[in-house]
C-alpha cells in the first residue's frame, strides 16, 4: 500500500528565506508524486508533479521539488519565501493511472516578517 | 489545463435533510472521478470512486447508504448527503482523472457543508 509522509506539521519562516519541506512516501515501485497547496477555507492549487525524467522538477511560483528514489523523498524547496506563501502545503502520492491519490497529513507554513 | 467546477461552494442545510454537490470537468470527459473529505486542519480522505455508468467504488468506514454517488455522464458526478447530521458538516473536494496520458487528477475547488 502506498504511504506519504510529512514529518513537520508546522513550520515558521522568516520572509525572503529558504524553504524547504519534507516528504518521504513509500510505494513499490516509482510512483507520481504532487506537491500542493491550499490556503484556509481553499481547494487544491497544483504547485509541480514528478512522473518521470528529470528528478529536479520545477513548478509554479518559484517552487521547486526534487525526487530522490535512493531516499525515497519529494522534498519542496524554494529560495525565498514571500509572506502569500503561508498556506499549508500537501505532498501526495499515485501510481501510474492514478487509481488512487494518497495525501499526507500537510504542513502549514508561516512567514513572519 | 483541465477545470473542474463544483456547486455548490458551500451549503448550509438541517440536520435529517439531504443534499447534493455536483462536480464537472469542463473541457474534458473524466470516466472516473473521485470524492475526499477533509476535516478541518487535517489532510483529504479519499471516500469513493465514481466510475462513469457503473456503481462507485467506497473506500473502508464510508456508508455507501448515506453518501450517494451518482456519475451519470462523462463530465459529471455527484455525491449526495443523505439525512446529514452536524458530524457530516466538512469540505468536499471531487477531481476527475483525465482519460488518457498520465491520468492526472484535476481538483473542484471544494465544498463546504454545514449542517445544523
């Protein structure tokens, strides 16, 4: 079965700092993996998608995530938060067809000024 | 990219009444689309699957009885809350997977249900 794993429930971030946020899934084989964010009372927004090729994926916003198969991670990055990046962010995971979407548990970012 | 429309955005309705949100892909035919739950402050819960012309697919601990799940056509699902109490009161968000490609699910932007 497959798994995802957010291990910060929160994290506070200076604005115009580094981000990252961690995401580590368990799934048998390479599997499709989502970062997204969804800011209070919101939908989904898509931030990137991992499905194969480059592992160092590029997505809206200035984000970015890498995926790392010899740690089984999809950590988001992004080089220097803006204070409407507060929102929480979801990691999620999906096999090939995409029968089923697996969603971690989120983190919610603040920015303090 | 592929839309996905919701409506109602939120609905407040009274305890023992049904009701129902609908969930469309705009410009493309979803055969599969699927329904989450999520409660405040925690992540989505996937509840079913919505397969187009054949009976949805409800993931463990999910009454089929009391979420009715309707996919009559190939743009549009329905999930309908029958005799709501105030624990059914959440946010629904639907997707539909694209038929083809990557099958990437595309997100509504959600529902809010309150039930007093």
């Amino acid at each position: 079965a497959q798994s995802v794993t957010q291990p910060d429930i929160h994290i506070t971030v200076s604005e115009g700092a580094s981000l990252e946020l961690r995401c580590n899934y368990s799934y048998g084989a390479t599997p499709y993996l989502f970062w997204y964010v969804q800011s209070p009372g919101q939908g989904l927004q898509l931030l990137l998608k991992y499905f194969s090729g480059d592992t160092l994926v590029q997505g809206i916003k200035g984000f970015e995530a890498e995926f790392k198969r010899s740690q089984s991670s999809f950590n988001l990055r992004k080089p220097s938060v803006h204070w409407s990046d507060a929102a929480e962010y979801f990691c999620a995971v999906g096999p090939p067809l995409m029968e089923k979407l697996t969603f971690g548990t989120g983190t919610r970012l603040t920015i303090i000024p | 990219g592929a839309v996905v429309s919701q409506h109602p955005s939120w609905v407040i309705c009274k305890s023992g009444t049904s009701v129902k949100i609908e969930c469309r892909s705009l410009d493309f035919q979803a055969t599969t689309m699927f329904w989450y739950r999520q409660f405040p402050k925690q992540s989505l819960m996937l509840m079913a699957t919505s397969n187009e012309g054949s009976k949805a697919t409800y993931e463990q601990g999910v009454e089929k009885d009391k979420f009715l799940i309707n996919h009559a056509s190939l743009t549009l699902s329905t999930l309908t809350v029958t005799s709501a109490h105030p624990e059914d009161s959440s946010f629904y968000i639907c997707s539909a997977r694209v038929p083809s490609g990557t099958y990437e699910q595309y997100f509504g932007p959600g529902t809010r249900l309150t039930v007093t």
